[in-house]
C-alpha cells in the first residue's frame, strides 16, 4: 500500500502516520524528519535546511525531492505513507512521475481537512520528545513525566515561525490538493477530534484500499 497524508501543519499527519505504522507494518517516510535528523547529524544539506525550516519556510524543492525518493528507494517502492511529501506541485508532479517509472504510483492521498484556529491551537501546544519523536498536547496528550529537559517545543512551532508556515501554506501547499483532486485519488479526512475518533475515520478509507490497485492516475 502506498498512501501520502497530505494537510496543513498541525493537522495530525504525524500521529496518524504513527498509528498506521503500528497497526499495518507501513514505513512512515516523513521529509520533516528526515531533515531534522541531517541536521541532527551536522550533515551540509541538514545544516542548510535547518535555516529554512527553523523560519517556518520550505526547503527548495530540489533538496527534499533526493531525500524523498532515496528513502522511497529504500523501501523498495512499496508499503510506505508518506507524511509531508509533496508540499509543493513541482514536488507531486515530480512524485508522479518517479513512481510511475517503478510502476508503483500512489494508491491514495488523504487530505486532513482542520480549521484554522485549530491549527493554531495544535502548533502552539505542541511538545515533542526529543528522543522518541513522539508528539504531546498539552491540553489533550500531555507529555510524561520524565525530564523536562527531554521535552521540547519545537522553533518552528514559535507563535511568528506558525503564522509564517500556514502563510506558506495557503500560497505553496494547498495547490498540491487541487493536483491529487483532478487525478482522482484525494479522500478527504476530517481531522477535528482526538487522534483515535480521527484514526478510525482513516483506517476506514485504508481498509477500502488495501489490497485493490491505484485509484490515482499518472
Ligand atoms: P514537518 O515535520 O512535516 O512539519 O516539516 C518541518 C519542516 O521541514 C517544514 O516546515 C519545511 O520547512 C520542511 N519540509 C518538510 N517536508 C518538506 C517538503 N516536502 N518540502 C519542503 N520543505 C519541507
């Protein structure tokens, strides 16, 4: 099965890829993470990135596509969900063609539909573990009792760098939609709720798939 979860920042991709990881045996290929562990790494392409995504801006195009399609590679082409990827028309077309030259194109994106003072809200109370990678709320999942120093915000997650990043958004990432709707495969997901009511409305359109061949058409 090949699945992108597609939506803005904060709409719960993270999590749910997660989820479906655990549930399905998928491997979660997120761009996101991939960055920052270069840039953990003091790698030159994660040092570059790091100046981009700390501000809230996107990665040229050209840096996350090699990333992508290496970690794609990686996993043989199948059984993947990719979360953050593509974020930008180039990129989706870029994708289309990649997986078409392997003959394995995407199966479904799923488009995670969240107002946006709900996003706001995610981003702003977001922590994440610094080991694990795990996401909290602090309303709604709050992070566990253990070093506080092992709990982090992340910069991008900062009020000016959220703002930036649904700007970006609305200008770069939300065409990508209208790219997935023409061709057929966009299945939208109402991401308002807790991550397991939001997880069962997703294993739904998961379960239809699994097993017949793309509905997306190159
Ligand atoms: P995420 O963890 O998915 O929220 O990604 C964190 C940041 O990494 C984004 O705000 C971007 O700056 C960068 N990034 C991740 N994926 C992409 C992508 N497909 N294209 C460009 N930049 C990306």
């Amino acid at each position: 099965m090949r699945i992108a979860l597609f939506g803005p920042p904060g709409a719960g991709k993270g999590t749910q890829a997660r989820l479906l990881v655990e549930r399905y045996g998928l491997r979660h290929i997120s761009t996101g993470e991939i960055l920052r562990a270069a840039t953990k790494a003091r790698t030159p392409v994660g040092l570059e990135a790091k100046t981009y995504y700390d501000a809230g801006h996107l990665v040229p195009d050209a840096v996350v596509r090699k990333l992508a399609e290496e970690a794609i590679a990686a996993q043989g082409y199948d059984d993947f969900i990719l979360d953050g990827y593509p974020r930008t028309v180039q990129q989706a077309a870029w994708l289309t063609s990649f997986l078409a030259v392997h003959g394995k194109p995407l199966d479904a994106v799923l488009s995670f539909v969240l107002s946006e003072a709900a996003i706001v809200d995610r981003l702003s109370k977001r922590r994440v573990h610094v080991e694990t990678g795990e996401n909290y709320h602090l309303d709604h999942k709050p992070p566990p009792g253990v070093d506080p120093a092992l709990i982090v915000q992340r910069p991008d997650d900062q009020p000016e760098a959220i703002r930036k990043r649904i700007q970006v958004y609305k200008a770069e990432t939300q065409p990508v939609e209208t790219y997935y709707r023409q061709r057929g495969g966009l299945v939208e997901i109402d991401a308002f709720g807790d991550f397991e009511t939001v997880y069962q409305r997703i294993e739904a359109v998961v379960k239809a798939h699994a097993g017949s061949s793309s509905v997306l058409k190159p």
